[in-house]
C-alpha cells in the first residue's frame, strides 16, 4: 500500500513545507511552521499563499506601531504603499487593502521592488531593504539531508 493513498489522509498533489520564521533582534529566534503546498503551483502562487499565510503579522505590525509608536514584530517603521495610490498605509487603510483587494495587490503593496526593473540588481546585490522586501523566501532542496 503506497503511504500517499487516500485511506492515510494525505493527497499525493500536496506537501507539508517546513517554514522558518527568524525574528530581528539580540539573540535568533527560530519560530519554525508549516505550510500545505499544492505540487502544481507555480512560485508566484507559493509566494502568495504564503503571503496570505503570514498578513495577520503585519496587521499586528501596524496596530502595534499605531498604538504604541513600537513593535515587538519589527523594530523599524512600517511603511510601504498602497500598489494603486501610493499613498502611504496605515492600520485603517491596510485593513481595507487586505479586506477588499485581490492577494495579487495585496502582496504587490510590500514587495513593490519585484515589479520594477530595479529588481534583478537589488536581488543580485542582496539588498534586502526591510521596505521593499519584508521577508525572503527560500526555497531549497533538502531530500538528501538525513
């Protein structure tokens, strides 16, 4: 019997991706999670589900910041752009771009380097500035670890 039949649970078109998440700060904070991905998803759609995955912690981000002047997400500000406008976010206006735009907007609001030609350089260069790309995901090829 094939450990992927349907009578385990588990569909062959899916896997269960380890997530880890590294928190800034004096000492690494490893906050491992997982996520399903669907096997035929292309990487724009992993980087979207994912995205979708994690928004709440920039919901928070921006609570925080609104209420406190500080967060125990991230130490900077944030400030990234409506896609649309330009027009920088707040609490009130990111709660309405995650309630009413599609996720493909949604994601363009904090990854705005990526849609620009400036991409290839910033990546080659590895300049990951925290407000044109708040997290990096890498996807790398482990099955011959263990």
């Amino acid at each position: 019997m094939n450990k992927f039949d349907s009578n385990y649970g588990i569909d062959p078109d899916w896997m269960m991706v380890p997530i880890h998440i590294f928190k800034e700060g004096d000492g690494l904070l490893n906050l491992p999670r997982f996520i399903w991905l669907k096997k035929s998803w292309k990487l724009t759609e992993v980087h979207h589900q994912f995205f979708d995955y994690i928004k709440d912690l920039f919901t928070k981000w921006y609570e925080e910041f609104t209420k406190d002047g500080k967060s125990n997400k991230c130490r900077q500000n944030p400030n990234f752009k409506h896609p649309d406008t330009g027009a920088v976010l707040d609490a009130p206006s990111l709660a309405e771009l995650f309630e009413k735009e599609p996720i493909e907007k949604q994601f363009k609001a904090f990854f705005p380097i990526l849609f620009t030609n400036e991409a290839k350089q910033a990546l080659q260069a590895r300049n990951f500035e925290i407000d044109f790309m708040p997290y990096q995901l890498k996807v790398e090829n482990n099955s011959g670890y263990g």
